[in-house]
C-alpha cells in the first residue's frame, strides 16, 4: 500500500477514535447516573471540562502541530486519549469523572487542528478527501453509540471506555512504527501557493468562524442529546438499551454518508452554493422533531442527521481553500476553539433546555440556531477562490 494511503488510513481511524471516545460518556452517562444515584441533567455537565479543553487545546496542539511535528502530535493523541480513556472506568465520584474528561479532551483536542492539516496537506482533491475522513468521524459516533449500549448493558458502564482506549492505545504504537517522520516541521516549509487577498481571507475567515460556532451548537446538542432522545421518545418501538443504540448508530452510520456527497460537490461547486441548502432545511426538520415520538422521530432525525454531518466538510475545506499549508494547523486551532467552545456552552444548554422545556424546546433552539448558520453563509464569497502555486526555484 502507498505510503499516503497509510497515512490517510490512520488519520481517519484516528478521526474515528476521537468523536468515539468523547461521545462514549453521552451513552454511558445513563448507567452512571444510575450507579451514582443522580439523575441525567446532574451528570451531563460533568463533561463540560471535556469540551472547554477540546476547544482550548486546539491551540497549543495547533502550534506544536505546525512548529514541531504533525506525526508526533499524533503519536500522543492516540497513546494519550486511550490511556485517559482506560482512566475513566476506573473512576468511582462525579469529581473524578469531571477531571479524568477533561484530561482525555485535551488529548482528544490534538487531532483536528493536526490530524485534519496532515490529511489535506497533499491532497489532490480536498473535498473527497475531507468527506471520507468526516465518514469515518461520524461513524465513530455511530460506534459509540452502538457499541456503548451494547457493552454498558452486557458488562458495565466502565467496558464502554476500556475497549476504545485499548484499541486507540494499539492504533497509536501502530502509527509510531509505520509512519515516518517529517523531513521538517510546516512552518518551515516553503509557502505552496501566492497569498490571496486580505480582504477575502478576513472575510471567509468571520464568516467561518459564524457558521462554525452554529454548527458546532447544533452539532453538540444532537450528538451529546440523542441518546437520551430516543430513551425518551422511541419508547413504542423498544425500551431495550442495546436496540436504542443500534437505532442510533445506524442513524449516525446512514447519515455519515451525506459527507462523501458534499465532498464530491466540494471538489465540483462553489461552497456558498451547496452549505446554503444544507442548513436552511435543517430548520423545518428540527420544528417538526420537537413533538415527533417513535418511527416518526426515527425518520425526521435521519433526515436532520444527515444535514448535520452533510455541513461538517465546510468549514474543514473552506481552511485548506484560503489558506497556505504552513499556517493550516494554527487556522484550524483557532477555529476550533471557538467552535469547541459554543461546544462546552452546549453541554450545558441541553441540560438547563431539558429541564425547563424537555426536548421539545430543545428541537426548537436548534431550529433557530440554524437560520443563524444561513444567514452567516450569506455572506460567503459567491466563487471558490483560486490560488496560484509558488514557482519553485531551478535546481
């Protein structure tokens, strides 16, 4: 096999891993709760910690991405977010729950500003590129989801986070071996390709960041929200913890394929003319889902799901569109930590929503918070920019 195909094999099992493990705890915070005596709304929160150093440790993972070395930020990615994954189960109060998340976020916070500048760093075409490894992503939320359920209800909450540590921890020694080191750092790379605009670059950066901060909202609410959903609202259907999980993740799994479609469009259309459509009909589906029960909420969240994870390419090709390969893992940092952060501002949202309103005022901001996607798309550039490469000097 090509070296590149290895490389890219690993960074999206790598992707994989990553939404895998930070989404285990949505599932299994179920059984916790149980165990510990408190109820759903009490325990979500404790992951907060989790998301605010998936956002706040983009940043660093980001510099030393680009100024150290993008294959050995991965190597502790991977060895880092199994370990602290193991360390989960044998966690036995809220408090260590709360500090044992937040360590395995800022593991779990190297892989997109790293994982993603590594992936599209020579790749031909960026869109396709991105759709498959945002399929894997997505269907690492289908595992957890599927794999939780089944492993909470047949050994305990604790096997839900010890078999994916294992396996990244196994990944991890695996990538160390097979991969080999850069010949130097990003930044200090040739530039690539003639620097555009300031004013375009500043443009789609606002307006990256705008629909990055909504979609990372409704992102998080669906995914961290879902599990509980169905508990709730498929109850006509089956009450059995492992059929909610299989129901899930083959909602995730299904929906994971609108990824590649994107990215196929990615490669052929302008942006601005594929994100509109995407976000705009995630308004009606999610006010219809907010009174929706059993097959009926089945169907309109596969159809919600599969805008959703449809929208995840954007802001990763809008990046490596208007933006030099030696600065990506800085630009994909910054993002992240904003959007990362609307992420830990969801955790919180969902518990304090639920308890007022239940999920059906849940649907409803979601509803909202999507126009606010549309409207920030608006102002995106109407062409995909074109970038001239460098001319290399003779040798």
């Amino acid at each position: 096999m090509p070296q590149a195909r290895i490389v890219n094999l690993f960074l999206n099992i790598g992707h994989a891993l990553d939404h895998l493990l930070m989404l285990v705890y949505a599932t299994a915070v179920i059984g916790i709760a149980a165990e510990l005596n408190l109820t759903y709304n009490e325990m979500l929160p404790l992951a907060t910690g989790a998301f605010v150093m998936f956002g706040l440790g983009s940043l660093p993972a980001g510099w030393l991405g680009d100024h150290w070395s993008r294959r050995g930020m991965m190597i502790v990615f991977f060895l880092g977010l199994g370990l602290s994954s193991i360390a989960v189960a044998f966690c036995n109060t809220p408090a260590q729950i709360v500090v044992v998340l937040t360590i395995l976020g800022i593991f779990a916070a190297i892989y997109h500003p790293v994982g993603i500048a590594m992936l599209v760093q020579d790749a031909k075409k960026v869109g396709i590129t991105i759709g498959i490894n945002g399929l894997a992503g997505n269907l690492g939320i289908a595992a957890a989801a599927i794999l939780s359920g089944f492993l909470m209800q047949r050994y305990g909450w604790r096997s839900a986070f010890i078999a994916p540590g294992i396996l990244s921890i196994v990944t991890g020694i695996a990538f160390w071996l097979l991969v080999p080191k850069e010949s130097m750092a990003a930044a200090k790379r040739p530039k690539k390709q003639v620097d555009l605009p300031r004013s375009l670059v500043m443009r789609a950066f606002f307006v990256m960041t705008a629909v990055a901060i909504c979609s990372s909202l409704i992102f998080n609410f669906t995914t961290n929200s879902m599990p509980k959903v169905f508990d709730e609202r498929i109850t006509g259907i089956t009450k059995d913890p492992a059929v909610i999980g299989l129901f899930l993740g083959g909602v995730y799994a299904l929906a994971s394929l609108a990824q590649l479609l994107v990215g196929t469009l990615i490669d052929r259309f302008p942006l601005k003319s594929i994100i509109l459509p995407v976000v705009i009909l995630q308004v009606p589906l999610f006010a219809l889902a907010a009174s929706a029960q059993d097959w009926a909420m089945l169907v309109l969240s596969t159809g919600f799901m599969l805008l959703v994870f449809g929208q995840i390419p954007f802001g990763d090709s809008m990046i490596a569109q208007y933006f030099d390969d030696r600065m990506r893992s800085r630009v994909y940092a910054v993002r992240l930590t904003i959007s990362f952060g609307a992420s830990a501002v969801a955790i919180n949202l969902i518990a304090a929503i639920n308890a007022w309103g239940g999920f059906h005022a849940v649907m409803l901001t979601l509803s909202v918070v999507a126009v606010g996607s549309f409207v920030a798309a608006l102002f995106l550039p109407g062409k995909n920019p074109e970038r001239a490469p460098v001319a290399q000097p003779a040798e």
